[in-house]
C-alpha cells in the first residue's frame, strides 16, 4: 500500500502541470480570436478621429518639375539634381508613377476581395485592420504577414523602375519634402566629387538641435580615429510650438516624454529661436553637421530617419561601403569596428543590415498614463501583438547598396511615430534582405575589449 505522504507531491506536480496545459490552450485560443471592441472596422467604415499622414511631397518639390534627369535614386548628378534657389537641398524622390485608368491594387486589397467579397473597402489604415481580423491573426500565431503592412506590394519591380528613372506602378506613400538647410562639408561634401576621398566608414550620429554638449563630448571623443572614418550630426528643427513633452498622436491618445529627453524638451520649449540659432553657427564653425527642415522631436525621429538615409544614399555614393546610424546617447570603438569589417568581403560590406536584433517585441497600447506611452501605438497603426523583427534603433549598420533600396523601401511603407519599428517594416518589403543580428555587438558589456557598441558616457 502506497504512502499517502509519498502520492501527495506527485499529485501537487500533476495538478500544476495540468493547469498549466489549460492556461497555454486558453493563450492559444485568445490569441486566435482576436477581436476589438473599441476599433473594430466592419464593412465600408473608417475611425473618425484617426488618420495616417501617408503623403508624397511631390508638388512642393523644387527639383521634381525638372523632367527624367531626377526620375531616379540615387541621383546621378549630385549636387545639381538636388540643390534649390535657396541653396538648400531638396532630398524628395521624384517618380513617375505609369498612368491607366484605375490604380493599381495592392497585394491587401486583393486578398480581402476573397476574404470579404461584398465588402467594398476604403484606405490602406482600415484594409490592414479588416484583413488582420478575418486573416491575419491566425498567421505564425498572429505574427505572420508583416509584408502586408501598407504599402503591401511587391517591391523588386518599383525598385528597379526607380533605379532607373522608369516609370513606377505605384504612388509613394511616405515621400516627405525634406530639404537640407546644412550639409556636411567634413564628409561626402556636395561640391568635392574627387574619387581619392573614399572612406572606410561613415558614422552619422542622429541627435537634436538642443543635444551642444553630447556633440561636443563626441567630437572630442572622435578627433584622432583610425583609418578613413567620418564622423557626422544629422537634426532638424527645434519645436516652437510650447508643447514641450507632450504629443497628441493619431488614435485620440497622447504621449508625455519622461526622463531626461522628456525634460530637456521641457527646458527648451521657449528657446527655440535659441537653438535654432546656436545650431546652425555650431554646422558653420564644425562643418559636420545636416541639418533638416524638418521639426525635430520625438514624435519625428521617422523624418530625421528618413533624411539622414536619403543624405548617405545621395551624398555619399561611391564613397564608402558601410555606414553606421547612431544615437547620439552611443558611442562606437572605431577600432573594433574597423577590425569587424575588414572581416568581411567588399560585398559583404556593401550588403550589411544589422544591428542589435529585437525580435517579438511586444507593441504597446495606449494607456491613461501618458507618461507610459512612450512606444505606444494604436491598433489601427500595428493591429499585431509583436513588431516586426527590427534592429534597436540606437545603432543599425547599413550596407551601401542595402541603402540604396532602404530608401525606396521606406517611401512605400507607411510613417510610423517609431523609427525603428518603421525601419523594421521598410526592411521586410526588401527582396531577399532582412535584419541580421551583429556578432559581438555587445551594447552595454564595456569592459569587453571586443564589443563594437557602448552605451555613452561609459567607456571602453
């Protein structure tokens, strides 16, 4: 006759083991009917108070009434393609897009024509949220189909009509009219196209225009680095509008910055005339600074994004295989760096998208704190429960021709407030191409002599 002391325990594992199974099927099951009460988009409606700035900055161009010669990126003549009358540089894409008498349909409106046959359905905003409910939460447990994030098409023929100057079939969506009021003149300078000035990496480091003394400790950090490396800012515009650290987004939500960011928006909101200033006499006296005019918050870290792409991809054809986009909060071993790519074939260099790989990163919600939606995000903008895999937009390693198609890609990809996020989605749109995660890319381990990547003020 068994104890009943010894049956206990094994009745204890038994009983937790099962509840166990239960909680994993009941997830299951609620991951699999997914619904939602308070967006849910049925038939033929649309949120009233939501809207996606899809845009295309054509008409305000400059340079795009020039005719075929600027039907292409990277531009062939650089900078005649993209210089205005007052100096600045127009960094718009320019397509053509081939004319019938109906637009062509993307890949998701053509599968909620099966999926929902009497269903006449409006914007891309409402289409991604009506297909995630009848389809796309069943994919990979939901995290299928990130390809269908708007604009779902195949991207490899509009890519090479683009490269070429020809025709494409399709509209940009996400084609701001970024124009730069400064450019580097340390780095891929506008009028120097001598062949000799090749670099072995360029740094662009993202920061904001009120950010004097993180650039100045960067330049002395950076002033004697090995080999042919450039080192570059990229902002935009100080805010003027007295918001300081709070953002009303899309969706009727909003977002008050908090920690140092949050604060430092805060201190400068009345300084903007200040900033401004100070900003473009500091790109004069360095000449390593672009400077957008772009208002440059954290709510627009996309626009900084997109423009500090477009500049590398224009400015710097031919003059280096690899660039490094960094957080001004980051610092890089230059030497650990260079060793990494001189690892790597020319190819390979040219062909880099990596970073610190964040996978299943959870999408956060909106909530009434405003102080905890920092990354929040509507479920009209990203109906899926995890992002896209992306690289930590703190530092990505992109290759030369990598780039080349980035830009394109992200014109066609829907803005999201999340750069990173919104990098990620650019990037799944890109034929054969996806993130990689670096080998020793080691953010925070300083004391190790290999790591590439630090968190600043720490050193290695």
């Amino acid at each position: 006759m068994v104890s009943t002391r010894r049956i206990k325990p094994y009745l204890t594992i038994c009983t937790a083991f099962g509840a166990f199974i239960l909680f994993v099927l009941w997830h299951k099951s609620a991951r699999n009917a997914v619904t939602y009460p308070n967006s849910c988009v049925s038939c033929g409606q649309h949120a009233v108070d939501y809207r996606i700035p899809d845009f295309d900055g054509t008409n305000s161009s400059c340079r795009c009434a020039r005719g075929p010669r600027v039907y292409r990126w990277p531009p062939k003549r650089v900078p005649e393609d993209l210089i205005c009358a007052d100096s600045s540089y127009d960094l718009t894409l320019c397509v053509r897009v081939k004319s019938s008498s109906e637009p062509m349909e993307t890949r998701l409106h053509q599968r909620l024509k099966l999926l929902d046959k009497d269903c006449e359905h409006g914007g891309e905003e409402s289409a991604l949220l009506r297909w995630f409910e009848l389809e796309g939460h069943r994919l990979d447990g939901g995290e299928g189909g990130y390809d269908m994030y708007p604009l779902a098409i195949n991207l490899t023929d509009t890519l090479a009509a683009i490269t070429h100057g020809k025709q494409a079939p399709y509209a940009l969506i996400t084609n701001p009219n970024i124009k730069l009021i400064r450019t580097s003149l340390t780095a891929c300078a506008p009028h120097d196209r001598s062949s000799k000035d090749v670099y072995d990496l360029v740094v662009i480091y993202k920061s904001a225009p009120c950010n004097f003394e993180e650039r100045s400790r960067i330049r002395e950090a950076t002033r004697n680095l090995p080999g042919r490396i450039r080192v570059v800012f990229s902002l935009g515009q100080p805010r003027a509008d007295l918001g300081g650290n709070l953002f009303h987004m899309n969706g009727g939500f909003d977002i008050r910055l908090p920690g140092k960011a949050g604060a430092k928006a805060v201190e400068w909101a009345r300084r903007a005339t200040e900033a401004r200033e100070r900003a473009l006499a500091e790109a004069d006296k360095f000449g390593d600074m672009i400077i957008g005019d772009y208002v440059d918050t954290y709510v627009n870290l996309t626009y900084k994004l997109i423009a500090s792409h477009r500049w590398a991809s224009a400015f710097c054809r031919g003059k280096s295989d690899v660039f490094v986009f960094i957080d001004d909060d980051y610092a890089f071993h230059a030497g650990n760096v260079l060793n990494y790519l001189n690892g790597l074939t020319k190819l390979d260099r040219r062909q880099l998208l990596s970073g610190l790989l964040l996978i299943w990163e959870l999408v956060n919600r909106p909530v009434k704190d405003t102080s905890r939606n920092k990354w929040a995000v509507s479920r009209y903008e990203i109906p899926w429960l995890h992002f896209a895999p992306f690289a930590s937009g703190g530092v990505t390693f992109v290759g030369a021709d990598v780039l080349r198609g980035l830009v394109v890609a992200e014109a066609y990809t829907r803005f999201l407030y999340g750069n990173d996020a919104f990098m990620g989605f650019a990037a799944a749109k890109l034929p054969f191409r996806r993130f990689q995660s670096m080998k020793g890319f080691y953010l925070e381990s300083t004391n190790n002599l290999t790591a590439l990547i630090a968190h600043s003020p720490l050193r290695f």
